[in-house]
C-alpha cells in the first residue's frame, strides 16, 4: 500500500470513530493538500465544538510537518472558527497533538511517538474535551 492510500484509509477510520459518538459527525476533505486554498484533512464537531484536523501517518521515528502545513491549519481554523489540531497514527495508536504541543524544527515541526505520548490526548479524551 502506498504512503496516500495509507494516509486516506487512515483519515476515513477517523471519520468513523467520530461517527461512532453520540452527537459528532465527521468528513474528509477531499484533495486537501493538492488544493490551493488552506484546507485540513477532516472536519469533525459537534453542537458546541468544530475541528480541523491534519491527520499523519509513521510506524517509527519522527512525523515531520512543514511550515505550510502548519500555517495553512491555523489560517483554516482562524477563518472557519475551528480548534486545530494534528492527529498522528503510529501503526494503531492515535495521538491528538495541539500546535503548540509540537517540536520546533528548523523546516517546520516533527512529531515523536514520545512526544506524542507526553504531550497529546487520546480520542476518547479529545472528544470529551
């Protein structure tokens, strides 16, 4: 399987475990990333909460994010009145990382499984929020 199809059937089984809460509801943003405007991956909410989600992908090591990733996330969620957030699965275990909660890099920001662990909620936390 290639690194998009990865990342595309990771995003759908994030659709579904919004789905699977009473009162959240979930889509994919399809050709985010190809698109000109700042769009993240999926957009999930419910009544009283909206997120923007960038959802990534690692089995080890460290998740890389540019700056572009990164600044069109805040754009979108500035504009649409959403929380940003950056989702990372490593191979079956998703963390739920705020911008702030990223490391710094030179290029952009990297996401560690440690990090990750230390620093970002688990669904069931992110959704009772």
């Amino acid at each position: 399987m290639n690194y998009k199809s990865k990342g595309i059937n990771a995003e759908r089984e994030l659709i579904h475990f919004f789905w699977g809460i009473q009162g959240w509801s979930a889509i994919r943003v399809a050709g985010s990333g190809s698109s000109r405007f700042p769009c993240p991956d999926v957009l999930a909410g419910n009544r009283i909460r909206k997120l923007a989600i960038e959802c990534k992908t690692i089995r080890q090591g460290n998740k890389y994010l540019s700056n572009e990733d990164i600044n069109q996330l805040k754009t979108f969620s500035s504009i649409f009145g959403a929380e940003p957030w950056i989702a990372v699965k490593f191979k079956l275990d998703w963390f739920f990382l705020s911008i702030e909660d990223l490391k710094k890099t030179e290029k952009g920001y990297a996401v560690s499984k440690e990090l990750a662990k230390s620093k970002g909620l688990i669904f069931e936390e992110l959704v009772e929020k």
